[in-house]
C-alpha cells in the first residue's frame, strides 16, 4: 500500500494537480512584477510619483544612522566633523534594501522605514533605484546643509521629515502624488 502512495504522491506533485485538491491547499497565485514606464526603468532622477517615498526613506536612514552613531557617543550631541561623517555615509549607503512594489494599481517605493509594503507583492530593487536614492541624499545635504539636517534630527524623527519631505518645496508638500501630508500644528501648539 505505502508503495502505491508514494507513487501517487510523487506523479501528483509532477503533475502538479491531486495534492492540493487532497490537503485543501489553494493553489499557486501568480503575482505579476511592477511594469516600469521608461522613465522608471531609464532615467537617472526618481519619478515624481515616487519622490515622496523616497524622502522618507532617506529620512529614515539618516535617522537611523545618526541615532547609531549618537549611541555610541553616549546620547550625547555628535560634534560637526562626526555628524558630517555620518551623513555622508548616511547617503552613500548602497541603498539595495529598496525597490518598488505595486499596490493597488499604483507603484509605491518599498524598503525599511516605510509603509504600506504588501508581503505578497513583487518588488523590484537593484537598477536604477540605490543610485537615485543616493543622489537624493545628496542633495538634500546640499540644500538644507549638514547642520540644519543635524538639528533637525535633534528635535526628533518628525522635524526631520517636516524640513526634508513636508516643507513648503518638500517632495510631499502641496498634494503631490507619493503619500500624505503630516498632520499640521494647531495655532496654540506653536
């Protein structure tokens, strides 16, 4: 009998019909990858649909990166040559860790710090993605400068995403695509 069994077992799973019928197991689900537009796939800028997730990506990696580095310091304030160091490292980080993923129809870029990632979606990541990201890190240092940045921090996670991502030509100010505004102040919270 055990024969038998195996045999089945074994033509059914070759077959790939039987096993799951048997065990009341669903079948497979075909998950289609995110279809990139060329501009997605070629250019060297993040797409605007995206620039909001990516800012919070960044904000989140520096975040990260200076409260390591303030740890080992002792909580205390990092000096301006250390904070330096560690923004620079900050943005030129590899960056492989984010990637795009379609959710509901829309691409939405996936990675730690950010939300609404779906464990059953396929993400994209590698090409052109680390290296705009980088290049957005970049340039925020270069915009706001290293000491803004670093203050900014020092208020907590919340001033840092207000100055890079939400303020007045933030990547997600004014209702561009790629994720809320934050909730703004009350005049008597000022």
């Amino acid at each position: 009998m055990q024969p038998a069994l195996a045999a089945w077992l074994a033509l059914s799973l070759l077959a790939g019909t039987g096993a799951e019928d048997m065990c009341g197991a669903h079948p497979a689900r075909s998950i289609p990858a995110p279809q990139l537009s060329p501009e997605e796939r070629l250019s060297p800028h993040m797409p605007e649909a995206l620039r909001c997730d990516a800012c919070h990506a960044i904000a989140f990696q520096i975040e990260e990166q200076l409260r390591r580095a303030e740890g080992k310091a002792g909580r205390k304030a990092l000096s301006e040559p250390d904070y330096m160091e560690v923004l620079e490292r900050s943005c030129s980080q590899g960056w492989e860790s984010y990637g795009v993923q379609e959710l509901d129809g829309e691409k939405r870029l996936a990675g730690p710090g950010l939300p609404r990632q779906e464990p059953m979606s396929v993400m994209v990541t590698g090409g052109p993605w680390p290296g705009r990201l980088s290049k957005m890190c970049h340039g925020y240092l270069g915009q706001r400068g290293e000491a803004q940045i670093y203050g900014a921090h020092r208020r907590g996670p919340a001033a840092l995403r207000e100055l890079l991502c939400h303020g007045a030509k933030g990547a997600c100010a004014g209702g561009k695509a790629g994720g809320p505004a934050p909730p703004k102040a009350m005049p008597n919270e000022l």
